[in-house]
C-alpha cells in the first residue's frame, strides 16, 4: 500500500452561500475521485450537513477536503473545523436532539452516510472528520492535514507513507523556503522515496540528498516501523519535528541539522525501541513546537485525522507551508 498527498481544500464557512460552494467541492471531488452519482450524492449531503451545523452551532469555520487513496480505492475526506462552544457528542448523534432548534438529525445523517465519522469536542471548539467511500474501501488509521502558504498555489511540503505487511516506512519533505521552487524540491525527493520507501533509512537520505542535489533542498525525515520487532527507526536532516505518542508518554525523535541536497555534516538513524501502539507524528516547522498532546483528555483515542486537524487549527504558524501526518502504528499489524 502507497499513500502520497494532495493538498488540503479548505473552504471558510461563515455565510449561508458557502455551504452550497462546499457541497459543490465535495461533489466534484467525489465524481474526480470516481465516484458513482449514488457515492457522490452523499458526499455533497454529508459536507452540506457538516457545513450547516457549523453555521448553526459555531456562528463560522471551516470544511478541509480532500481525496485520499485507500486499500480498494478512493475516499472523500471532509473534516469540519470551528471554535465554537463544543458539544455533547453522545447527544447530538440521536435524531431528534437539537442544539439549534432543528430537527436534530445532523450528525446522525452525517454518520449514516459516512463510512469513518469522528468527533472531538471541548471548550476550544469542535472538529468532526468523515470520511465518504464506495463499498469495499478499508479506511487506515492515519491523518494528514497538508496546507501551502496564504496566496501560494505550489506548497513547498510533501509527504509519502508505504506499508507492506508489518512494515511502514514514512516521508515528510520541507522544500528550502516556498513557492514553485521548493515544490520542486520536496518533488524530487518524494518520487525518489515513492520508488523505494523499505530501503534502510540511511540508504534512502543519502538516495534523497543526491537526487535534489540542485534543487533549492530542503528539510527531510524518514521513520520506518518494524511490527514484529516493535521497533522504529528514525533519519531526520533539518527542521522536520517527529514525536512518538502514547497515553503515558510522548518522545521527541532526533534530527541532525542542515539540508538535503546542500550541506550537512551528519547523518544517522536512531532506533526507538517499544514503539507499538503508539502514534507517529510528522510535521513540517509550520505547527508550533510547544503544545502538548495531554492538554487535551482523551484527543489521543481519536482517529489521526481528527488528531492533525485539531493541531492545525490550534498551532498552525499561519507564516509557511505547513504539513502534519499522524499514523497509528498499529496499522502495521495488518
């Protein structure tokens, strides 16, 4: 299974006229992605659904779109994103229960329609992830929210992600600065990757550093999760901050300075024992640093994409390219 991006659609929802704007993007999202006029159907009703309540509940926000590939073929991803007062989820999925003085089948609708729905609510607002497939699409447990710079249509970031039996090798690219040059960049080192993802982690930069030799170059990490050995192994050159999570603990993983395809002075693969069950997070220097996963219960139960979507909304520098990517290991386990 190979897994690359596309950037992330994102549509503000703050009158009545952009939930049509966003049902018409999910649509035509869908029919791109090959839906039937059925599947694409009820993508446009689940991005209608989860853009009016946005209106409804939050007062504004925002709908991130995208198309994702899955094992047995594509999915519409639609995640609603406000700072509102939050809601009781367990509530607000009966029809019939109401916040708003309607008729109350919002998230039920949204949930019947979906094949993956998500939600995490508190004082800080509320995200709510679905995802929309055909019959016979398996969803994996993994999130990437992927954005370029405010008035740039070329994003600087890329990602890649493999998995083969118990095995995932993982990419986050940073191409040196933004715009269509370090697009280029981060290109270059992704089809190189894409092309042999279970090299050995050094093997694979060095492949990396030589290929966008010439290029702008950029920040580069790749981590590679062994399921039988538990074990992950971590390269990483320049600013692409990587954590280990779990419940009970969360590891900051080593990268050395410099810049593939540049300079550098070292290169090397560090192994984190004990890495099962835990999450992978990627991240390129448009989220903050200092947030911590424990200032908000529970968030880590919830699927990866709920996870970088609320990263996003709260650490987002709003100043660069910014790519997240979260992946539940345990996905390795087949």
């Amino acid at each position: 299974m190979n897994i690359g991006g596309s950037l992330t659609d994102v549509i503000v929802i703050e009158e009545e006229s952009q939930i049509g704007q966003a049902r018409r993007c999910a649509k035509q999202l869908a029919e791109m992605a090959g839906f039937d006029q059925n599947d694409a159907g009820r993508a446009a009703l689940v991005a209608t659904e989860l853009t009016s309540n946005i209106r409804k509940h939050a007062g504004g926000g925002e709908l991130h779109c995208r198309v994702l590939v899955l094992p047995g073929g594509n999915c519409v991803e639609l995640v609603a994103i406000d700072r509102g007062p939050g809601f009781d989820l367990h509530r607000c999925l009966r029809d019939g229960y109401s916040t708003g003085g309607t008729q109350g089948e919002g998230l039920g609708s949204i949930s019947r329609q979906s094949q993956l729905l998500d939600v995490f609510a508190d004082e800080r607002g509320a995200v709510v992830l679905a995802r929309v497939c055909p019959a016979g699409v398996k969803d994996v447990r993994f999130g990437i929210n992927q954005h370029a710079l405010k008035g740039e249509t070329a994003c600087g970031d890329t990602w890649q992600f493999s998995v083969s039996g118990k095995k995932l090798s993982a990419l986050v690219i940073d191409g040196l600065g933004h715009g269509e040059e370090a697009e280029a960049a981060a290109r270059a080192g992704r089809e190189i990757f894409a092309a042999r993802p279970f090299d050995s982690p050094d093997a694979l930069m060095a492949a990396l550093h030589r290929g966008m030799t010439g290029t702008r170059g950029g920040a580069a990490a790749i981590a590679q999760y062994e399921g039988d050995s538990g074990n992950l192994q971590f390269s990483g050159i320049g600013n692409i901050g990587a954590r280990l999570l779990s419940p009970v603990n969360s590891r900051g993983l080593v990268s050395y300075p410099g810049i593939v395809g540049g300079q550098f002075r070292k290169m090397n693969t560090f192994v984190y024992p004990e890495a099962s069950g835990q999450l992978l997070l990627m991240y390129s220097d448009g989220l903050q640093t200092r947030w911590d996963i424990n200032d908000y219960p529970g968030l880590l139960l919830q699927h990866p994409a709920t996870i970088t979507a609320v990263l996003h909304r709260d650490f987002c520098r709003g100043r660069d390219d910014v790519t997240i990517m979260a992946i539940d290991l345990e996905l390795a386990h087949g």
